[in-house]
C-alpha cells in the first residue's frame, strides 16, 4: 500500500507540472507573436519573462546533461531573451527618462532629457527591426510540437517536488554564494551576479507555489522586494552607460555644452547615490539570507 501510495503521488505530480509545463507554453507562444505585430513594450517584457518561466520547468524535466530536444528547446529560449535584451533595455530607460523630464527643474535639463529621449527612441527602433529578423527565422508551430514531444515523454512516477526543492535549495546556495562575494566586492559584476541569481531563486520559488509548496509563496515574497531595489539599480546603470555613449557623440558637447555638462552631472550623481544605495540593498539581503538559513534549519530538526 505504501509503494503504490508513493507511486500515486508521484504520478500526481507529474501530471500536475505536465499541466503547468502546457499552460506555460501557452503563455509563451501567446506573447512569442505580439513582438511580431506591436512595438509596445509589454510585448517584449511579456515575452522574457514567459520564456524564461517556459525554460524552468524545462530544467526541472529534462537537468543537465540534457539530450538534443531539450537542449534546442533551452537554446531557443534563450536566444529570444537575446534578441529581445537590448530592446527591452531601451524601453526601461525611456520609462526612466519620461521620470527624469517629469522631474527637470530647468529648461536645460529638460532638453539634455529630450536629446537623449529622441536619440533611444531611434536606437529602440533599429534594435526592434533587427530583432524581428532574427525572430522571424523562429518556427513557433514546431517549436510548441517539439515541446509538447518532451512533455508527453516525462517519466509519471518522477518525483518532481523533490526534484525542485534540491534545485531551488541549489539556487538558493549560489544565491548566498553571490551575496558573499558582493559583500567583499561590491562592484557592478558582482551586484548583476546577485541579481540573476536571485532571479532564479524567485523562479524556482514560483514553480514550486504553483505545486502547491506552502512554504514557497513566503520565500518570493522576501525575493521580490530585493529584486525590485537590484532592478532598479540595473537599470539606472543602463541608463548611465548609454548617456556615456550619446554624450560622446561627435560634436555633441560642441554644439550643446550646457545639456553636456549637465548629463556629465548627473552620470556623477547617480554613480554615488547607486553606490551608497547598495549598503541598504546588501544589508536586505543579508537579512533574507539569515531568515531562511533559520528556517531550514528548524525544519531540519
């Protein structure tokens, strides 16, 4: 009885990620054409985010070493966060320089905002064209076949549960791994590596609150906090890169040596309030950390 009990749940859960494997997909190839057909910017954050949940739950089925289905699978995905990472990069900072008009006291900082504002919007353009190309070489109709192959071919009795907690215990790992390292070197690699991996404990987390893990939905909650400060810091440093690159343009300071030195100001000004916004964000996470590191060690007991 115990034997067929355990083979019971197994079954249930593999059937329970089949579904949420066909509903991710779903969501994936709804968004997938929109970046086709729309330039809004949702599209292509819509888009990401559903490939990168899409690619989670192929982790899940199919770890490495993975055979040559999932691996294109996996490589598929990736590449359209590729494609589409410069473009969504362009529409963060045109949110963030809408921000900075809104909040320009002086007809110089408006204008030095409107010259970098216009110059992104035709950046944004290039990159979408280009990146529709690129797409457009993507067959969405054997993609969603290739993928439905693989989750039909999942073992029932797998125990998936068990094989996400390791693998979100393992993020989790490399996720407190990255805070120690950013503790000792709070550089901007350091910083962008505690981000991605705090991503993947958050999608982990996400996989495991839709299979029912009670304890999941806490542990996203203390992760999206962080994630949101850590976003915000990302982006105001994509934002700074790209005013480098725009006030270097030639004759720019020339011609406009006020909205220059203006930029120039605030690429300082920013440099050191993210800097000094970094301790606030180290110390969160610091205090995450030692949170769940508690807790699993009552649970442990």
């Amino acid at each position: 009885m115990g034997a067929n009990h355990s083979t019971g749940t197994a079954n249930s859960e593999g059937n329970r990620l089949v579904r949420i494997a066909q509903k991710r997909l779903g969501k994936y190839t709804s968004a997938f054409p929109m970046v086709l057909i729309s330039d809004r910017a949702e599209n292509i954050h819509d888009t990401r985010v559903a490939s990168r949940r899409m690619q989670q739950v192929i982790n899940l089925l199919f770890p490495p070493p993975r055979s040559g289905k999932s691996r294109k699978v996996v490589r598929s995905l990736r590449k359209v966060r590729r494609v589409l990472g410069p473009c969504r990069n362009l529409d963060v900072n045109l949110d963030l320089i809408q921000e900075k008009i809104a909040a320009a006291g002086s007809e110089i900082a408006r204008d030095a905002w409107a010259q970098v504002g216009d110059a992104t919007m035709e950046r944004r353009k290039a990159e979408l064209s280009r990146a529709r190309d690129a797409l457009k070489q993507t067959d969405i109709v054997e993609f969603i076949g290739r993928v439905m192959t693989l989750v039909e071919s999942v073992e029932g009795g797998k125990n998936v549960e068990k094989q996400l907690k390791q693998q979100t215990e393992t993020a989790f790992n490399d996720w407190s791994d990255a805070l120690a390292s950013a503790q000792e070197n709070s550089q901007g690699a350091q910083i962008h590596a505690l981000r991605i991996t705090g991503k993947r404990v958050r999608y982990s987390a996400e996989l495991l609150a839709e299979l029912g893990e009670a304890g999941a939905k806490a542990l996203i909650k203390s992760f999206k906090g962080l994630q949101d400060e850590l976003g915000r810091w990302h982006d105001l440093q994509v934002l700074m890169e790209f005013i480098a690159e725009f006030i270097g343009r030639p004759e720019f300071l020339l011609n406009h040596p006020d909205q220059g030195r203006y930029l120039l100001t605030e690429i300082e000004r920013e440099r050191q309030g993210t800097a000094a916004s970094i301790g606030g964000i180290l110390e969160n996470a610091v205090k995450i950390r030692n949170h769940w590191v508690e807790r699993r060690l009552k649970n442990s007991e």
